[in-house]
C-alpha cells in the first residue's frame, strides 16, 4: 500500500532519483565553537579545474567588488608540506584567498575578526570551499554568491 509520501508509485520506479543540488552552502560549527560556510564542489559541477584557477576566479570577484581588497594568498598545503607537518588523507591542493571588505572601523575589536579569508581544497574529484562566517550578514551573503556561482549552471 503507499503512502504517497515514501513509497515510489511503480511507473516511476525504473527511474533513479536524481540527487537535487543544494542551492545554498552549509552551514556547521567547526570544532564546535567556529562558525562555517562549507561548498563540496564535484569537479564534474563546475568547469573550474584546479585550486588555481579557481583562487583566479575570486581574486577577480575581490578585485571587481566596490570596497573589498586583496591582500593575498596563501599556500597552505605548500606550507605545511616544506615544515613536514601532516596534511590529511585526500587533500592535494589547499589555499586560502585573504581580503578585506570592512570599509568602516568603528570598534578596534573588529580587527580580531577581520580579514576574510575563503579556503579552497583539492581532494580528488572535487574541492571543498570554505570560509568562517562573516560578523557582517551581507560579507556571508558576497561570499556565498560567489562561491556558488563556481558551480556549472543546471541544463534545463
């Protein structure tokens, strides 16, 4: 008997579901304090084909954005390679893009939260991006546009 809700009527059952992309990043605690966006990108999704070219691609978002600045970047797989640290399992690639959106300092505590910095991972076939949230809603919300437009939009 079904349901209408769980049970898959049986003319469609020969038909896979297909996965329905998410449309927006997730958010999750990190080490249950930090507060993160996190994109898992299929490199299938996007025509981005290295950690490269897509820290291209931001760098020209920050540069093409009215009052964000570039400071730089920044290799942390490279880094932690030359120092012999561990680098987990899967990780190939790993950079940080860092840059400043604030265009106002009414608080010197404000710089404890200040640069931005969006982190981009290689891990076979995918990326993962990530980026702590932002004390200003609309820095989230660039950032989020940003990284989800990395995506190749859905044929119709």
């Amino acid at each position: 008997m079904m349901d209408g809700l769980s049970s898959t009527p049986p003319c469609l059952a020969q038909y896979p579901a297909k996965p329905i992309r998410e449309s927006t990043m997730k958010q999750t605690l990190l080490q249950e304090k930090y507060p993160i966006y996190i994109l898992e990108l299929d490199k299938e999704e996007t025509s981005y084909s290295s950690v490269d070219e897509i820290l291209a691609y931001y760098r020209q978002q920050i540069e093409e954005h009215p009052f964000a600045v570039l400071i730089g970047e920044f290799d942390h797989y490279g880094h932690t390679a030359d120092i012999e640290g561990p680098i987990g399992e899967g990780i190939t690639a790993a950079k940080n893009i860092v840059f400043c959106f604030g265009k106002e300092l009414m608080n010197p505590k404000m710089l404890a939260v200040r640069p931005r910095s969006i982190g981009v991972a290689e891990m076979g076939g995918h990326f993962v991006i990530s980026f702590l949230e932002a004390p200003l809603p609309a820095a989230n919300t660039t950032m989020e546009e940003w990284t989800l437009a990395l995506r190749n939009p859905v044929p119709v």
